[in-house]
C-alpha cells in the first residue's frame, strides 16, 4: 500500500503534495475499513465515497446536505462563509447545474438571506433536489429567507398579461406587439434589465427594524446565458451584474453566485463575451467541464477551481486546483485526476 | 381504451410504490410528488397518483411520463416524455424520418385519448391527422412480430456462441414489444389510422397560413408574427379545457399533447433559416422559453421538429437546445455517400441523443450506447446499437482500412449527452 501511494510521486519530480498524499491514504485507510468509516460518517449523506473528505482538521462529520467534499475543496463552512465575493459557475460541453443547487443549499445553511433568480426551471424542481440535500426551499420561503423569482411561471404572466406595473421580467414584451389587443401597438423602451436590478434591491434590502435576521444576502442566478437568449444583449447583462455587485457585494456586503454557459466552438459571440467580463471581475469560479476523451460512466466530468483577488495586482499569482467528479444521488463525490474509485 | 388505462393504473401503483418506498425513510418530508404540473397543483399537498391514461410515473424521481409513441426512444429517454417538457428533433435533410416520429407522438394520443394539437405551416393538420399509421393491436400482433423475430433471432437463439461467447451477455436492445405494459405501442405504417379512432379524438390544428390576418403591419418586434399567434392559441387551448388547473369542474384530467412541425423553417415567417445574420435572432429562442413557461404550468407534452440542419448560425443551435429538454437529432443516410456504405447496410440513419433533462434530480438515466443506429421496417421502428460488422476481406487492402478509420472519426465526437469532449484524439 505505501508503495501504491509513492509510485506517483516517484513518477513526479519530488513528493507529492501535502493534500495529494493525505487523500491518497484516507482514500487507502477508507478502502480497507469501508464499514467503520460507514458508522462514522452514518450522519451524512448515505453514500460513502472512496475518497471520504478527510477530518483532518478536528472538524466534525459534515452536516447532511450540500456537498461536504465541495465544501472540503473550497475551505468554507456554512458557519464562516465569506462575504462580498463574486462567484461564477461556468460549464462547458457538460451541465453545471449540481453547482447551483450546492450554492442554494449552502447559503440557506449558513442562515443567509437568499434571492433566487431561477430562470430555467421551476420551482419544484429545486425544492426537490433541495430536499435530497437537506434544505426545504417551500420552508425557507414562507419564512422569507428566500426570495424566488420563477422565470418560466412568471414569464408566461408577463407575455400575456399587461402588467399594471413594472415586473422584473418585463423585457419580454420589449418591441413586441402586445397580443391581446386588436390595434398594434408596440412598446417604445428597448427592454433593459433594470426591473429585475429592482426587483433583486427591494428583494435583498436589509429589514426595516433594523434586526439582522439573516447573516449577510446573496444573490443566485440560474443562469445568464438564458438572458442572451431572451433578446438581452451581452453588454446589458454585465450592467446588470455590476449594478447587482454594486448593490449587494459592496453596500450589502452580501454574496452574489451566477452561472453561465460556455458555448466552447458554437461561437456563440454574446456568451463569450459575458464570460469574459464576468471571469475578470469573479473572485472565484467553479468550471465544470466534460473529459476530453469523452464519456465516461463513472468520471462525469472535471472540475476547475481558480481563486482569484480582481484588485491586486498580478504579481500575486491565482491559485487554482482540477478535480474529477462523480454524480451521485444526493452527493457528489470528487477525486484527483486519475484517482476514480473505479479505476484504483 | 379501457384496457389500457386500467394497465396504465396498474403499472402505475407498481411505480407509486416503489418510489414511496424509495422516498421514505429519507427526510420527514416526502419527497415524492406526483409531477403533473409543474407549478402549484390547485389540489396541492395531495401526493397521491393520479391515474391520467397513456401515462406512468417515473420510478426514479416520479416524474409523471407519457410514451413517444416509439417504445425502444422511450427506453432511451429514461422510460418516456416527462409531462410539462419539450422534445425537439432535429430533423433530418429530407425530413422523412423525423416527420415519422412526429406521426408516432400523434398516434400515440389518439390512442390514449388525449387531446391533440397540431400545428403545422406546411401541412393541413387534418391532413396529418389522416395520415397517422394505425396502431398493432393484441390480437394480430403477436402473430406478425412473430414472424418478424423469427427471421431476426433464429440464427442467433439456437446457436450458443463458442468462440466470442462474451457477446451473448451483451444486453440486447428490445425489439419487439413488451407485452406486459401498454404504455408504448407499435404502429403498422402500411395502414392508416381508423377514421372512427380519428374522430372520437379531440384535436385542434393550427394551420398557419390560415391565421395570417389580412392586415400585416410591419411590426419591428422582436417574435415574428407566426409565434405570437402560435403561443396565444397554445394558451387559449391549455386555459379553454383546463389543462393547467384553472377549471376545477373538469373531473377526468387529461394530457395535452402538443406537436409542432418544422419550427423555424421559412414557412413560419422566421428567417434564421436563411441567413446567419438575422433580424429577429431572438425570437426563436424566445417563443421556446415561453412554450416551456406553459408547458410546465400546465399538463402537457410537446413535441418540435426543428430543421436544424439548415440553420446558418451555430450559436442559436447551441442556445434552443439548452432551452429545450430533450434533444434528439436524426441523421438518415439518404443521399449521402453513407447509403452505399457496406458498414451501414442494414440501417437507415443514426440517431443522436443530444440532450436528457435532470428533472428533479441531480443525475438521470442514461444509456451506456452512444452510437446508435435506427432503421425502419414496415411495422417496426427500431433504434440499435450500431455495430461495426467485421472486416472479412481477404488482403487488407488500403480501401478497406480507411473505411474503418471514416466510421470511427464519427464515431468519436459523438461523445454524448453527459460530458462532451473535444473533437477526434488520435491514439
């Protein structure tokens, strides 16, 4: 077994690093023990990955919900998140969305007020896979730590409707006829996203009696690329971003987290240049990617975390790591490169 | 139409238990739901299943599922359509095989008796309608495909294989039906659909030409005219018969099955088709998100076909098929050098599965076989795995190796719905 967690150091140049050998022989200690490491960790979520998040630090077993490895790869704990940082999830060639619904558990963890800007499913959909992470979306919404905005609900109001006032959506029927009438008029403003820039303030604004209920407000956007889609160009989407960062990471000092698509070679020019802005003003992005050698059953695909500080300057060098991930029912378990339990 | 809907329950409860089963013990909260619309049901805090014919709950998540009309792309779904989604197929060039997946949807309505709608700017949808194939029933079925699976299995069924004996563990994709469920059925497309089937079921058509109002302004809006009119009869039919809830009098719910044919083609007013630089790039992608709005507030299934194919711009391909749920893409071998090929001899085309929603769930069923072949025979439809048939030639000559070599490069970027790679590695 020692020899096993030296060949690839043998390989490299050097040891290993301090974490890859420390997951190396949790990952060897847990393969040989599967049924204690079962009874220590029975309060978490019930599949047991090989390469189980390591306690290294003293740190309880972690709490059921989210993704405790995730957790574990990003150094927080819903106890001591950070505040006033951008974070972008972005995911090419695969789908990133397992990334949103961390985040959403995560912060309804720590006890934050949520604004939830959910463009591309309804609610249900969350609240479900919520529920297998252990959060009740139904339950943090009537007691008003999260605010949820359902696009696809919302926008079937908006299109067929005539709101009497503004609604966050409202760019929908920007330059378009409206339907239900029999003359032909058509909206004169070009559909900017300043309602929603509202509709997210008035959502996230700290309470009246000036009580902190809540730790600190955060904004989640799935996802923005659907705002491309809907006639928006890439220009007024960053707006909005910056005036949302404005308002919530720097007033606030809340947490925003959006995830956009990369279109990777369908030349999708707006995306690319959303992403673009975004990752230079991020702190942090998450970018779920597909193998480059294609399918996999068993790899589903990689993971790239880059910490970045946008306001100091380059000479402090970004730190970033690549894992390996599988999805899994209520959890998702991830590895170093090469290091998936199915291959060891 | 009673027998099915009483299988429909039966195999249903099986499914209802399983998933409870599932779901208990989990949190104190159940997670499982009946799925039927998505948003808040009027009814809601009521798990109970509703027992809607044509339809089966998902044993994964519950999800409430209604067939295709075609059972071997159900099993590749995932077990068949969720209700509230949209499936988009991408056409093939001559749109022959894809219109017949939109006939197989149709026909799969008419015999559950759900309620249809048609919408079509090339073709009447009472046209359509007429030229729906007629199911196989039980009676003669068993007779015909027996004849059919006799040729198909009788050299294989008889002899145990010794030399490559592991291929017999190999799973074989199912082609003839399951006799025990009717939630997908088979279709004889050398017969047409009986008239009195036809009309016994409820439909509405939209035929566009046919709604063009005669005034037409130049309007400088961002959804052409077509899809605009197309979303207010969807609504108008969905609000009309209480699809979505809002007529609490109606007492049998049923499922509206919604087939739109070739989106975005010229026909439709829509240009996106004909240039790459267009005017209204948005509205395509529009008209889908707000299709989706009602189709998730509402009990409903849609079926797209799209000709993709002729779509100049890469990027609105990459944006409909996020927007849509799943995406299937059709490639038939008429008229490409392919048809001649000795490696596809026995199949019609490939057929891509691009896209699978993760519905209320953070994984979902997929399929190990990504290269996957269809070829359609008079009563059946069926979807393979594509196998390379062996190279028997005497002398390895020069051509025959670089067929092999054509056939893998397009085999390689056909890398599948969950993780997509880059394009050809060479080893």
């Amino acid at each position: 077994m020692r020899a096993l967690a030296r060949a690839p150091a043998a390989a490299g140049s050097g040891r290993p690093p301090d974490w890859l050998r420390r997951r190396l022989e949790v990952a060897l200690r847990v393969r040989a023990s599967p049924a204690r490491a079962r009874v220590a960790c029975s309060s978490s979520t019930s599949v047991v990955p090989a390469a189980a998040p390591a306690p290294a630090s003293g740190r309880q077993c972690p709490q059921p919900g989210m993704f405790p490895e995730l957790n574990n790869l990003l150094n927080t704990t819903p106890d001591r998140a950070e505040q006033g940082k951008l974070t972008l999830l972005c995911d090419a060639k695969t789908d990133g969305s397992f990334l949103v619904h961390h985040f959403l558990s995560f912060y309804l963890k720590a006890n934050c007020k949520v604004c939830f800007v959910a463009l591309i499913q309804s609610f249900s959909h969350y609240n479900i896979v919520g529920q297998k992470l252990g959060v009740s979306l139904t339950a943090a919404r009537e007691c008003g730590q999260l605010v949820f905005l359902e696009g696809l609900k919302s926008s079937v109001d908006v299109f067929f409707r005539a709101q009497a006032e503004p609604h966050p959506l409202q760019f929908l029927r920007s330059a378009s006829l409206q339907p239900c009438s029999e003359v032909h008029t058509w909206e004169a403003d070009a559909g900017n996203l300043q309602p929603l820039y509202e509709f997210v303030r008035e959502a996230l604004k700290p309470a009246d009696d000036g009580q902190a209920a809540w730790r600190c407000p955060v904004l989640l956007v799935d996802d923005l690329s659907v705002l491309l889609s809907l006639g928006m160009g890439a220009v007024a989407v960053l707006d909005f971003i910056h005036y949302c960062r404005a308002a919530v990471c720097w007033e606030q000092k809340g947490n925003i987290v959006a995830l956009v698509h990369d279109s990777g070679d369908a030349e999708d020019e707006e995306n690319d240049i959303l992403l673009n802005g975004l990752s230079h003003q991020s702190h942090l992005i998450l970018r779920a990617e597909g193998l480059a050698t294609g399918f996999c059953r068993d790899v589903h695909g990689q993971l790239k975390i880059l910490w970045r500080t946008p306001s100091q300057p380059a000479a402090q060098r970004d730190r970033s790591l690549t894992y390996q991930y599988k999805i899994q029912d209520k959890s998702v378990s991830f590895f170093a490169k090469g290091m998936s339990p199915a291959i060891l | 139409m009673a027998a099915a809907a009483t299988c429909g329950t039966g195999a249903g409860n099986k499914g209802c238990t399983a998933a409870a089963a599932a779901a208990a013990g989990k949190n104190n909260v159940t997670s499982f739901q009946r799925k039927g619309p998505r948003a808040s049901v009027p009814d809601s805090g009521c798990a109970r299943l509703v027992s809607i014919a044509g339809t089966r709950p998902s044993v994964r998540n519950g999800q409430l599922l209604v067939s295709t009309g075609l059972p071997a792309l159900d099993q590749l779904l995932g077990g068949g359509l969720a209700v509230g989604t949209v499936l988009l197929i991408e056409e093939d060039k001559y749109n022959i095989y894809s219109s017949l997946l939109f006939k197989y949807f149709l026909a799969e309505g008419v015999i559950n008796g759900h309620t249809l709608l048609v919408a079509s700017a090339k073709e009447d949808p009472a046209d359509i309608l007429q030229e729906l194939p007629a199911p196989l029933l039980d009676d003669n079925c068993k007779k015909d495909f027996d004849e059919d699976v006799c040729n198909h299995k009788t050299p294989e069924s008889n002899i145990k294989m010794k030399i490559a004996w592991r291929y017999q563990l190999l799973p074989k994709m199912e082609p003839g039906p399951v006799s025990s469920s009717r939630f997908g059925h088979y279709y004889d497309l050398s017969k047409r659909m009986p008239q009195e089937l036809i009309e016994a079921s409820i439909w509405h058509g939209f035929f566009f030409p046919e709604k063009l109002s005669p005034t037409l302004n130049i309007e400088p809006c961002s959804l052409t005219h077509g899809y605009i009119k197309l979303l207010q009869f969807i609504q108008n039919v969905i609000y009309e018969e209480g699809f979505d809830g809002s007529n609490p009098q109606k007492k049998q719910k049923n499922i509206l099955r919604i087939g739109i044919q070739n989106l975005g083609s010229p026909l439709w007013g829509d240009d996106i088709c004909c240039t790459e630089n267009c005017d209204n790039s948005h509205s395509l992608t529009k008209f889908l998100y707000v299709l989706r709005g009602l189709l998730r507030t509402s009990l409903s299934a849609c079926i797209i076909t799209m000709p993709t194919h002729l779509i100049q711009n890469k990027a609105i391909i990459a944006r409909v098929t996020n927007l849509s749920d799943t995406v299937v893409g059709l490639e038939s071998f008429i008229g490409s050098e392919r048809e001649t090929n000795p490696l596809y001899k026995d199949y019609h085309g490939l057929i891509h599965i691009r896209q699978i929603p993760r519905l209320n769930n953070l994984i979902y069923d997929v399929s190990d076989v990504k290269d996957l072949a269809f070829k359609l025979k008079r009563k059946l439809f069926t979807i393979e795995r594509l196998h390379l048939p062996p190279d028997l030639s005497d002398t390895v000559s020069r051509s025959s190796k670089q067929i092999p070599a054509a056939s893998s490069r397009l085999l390689g970027p056909d890398c599948g719905v969950m993780a997509g790679g880059r394009k050809h590695l060479d080893f």
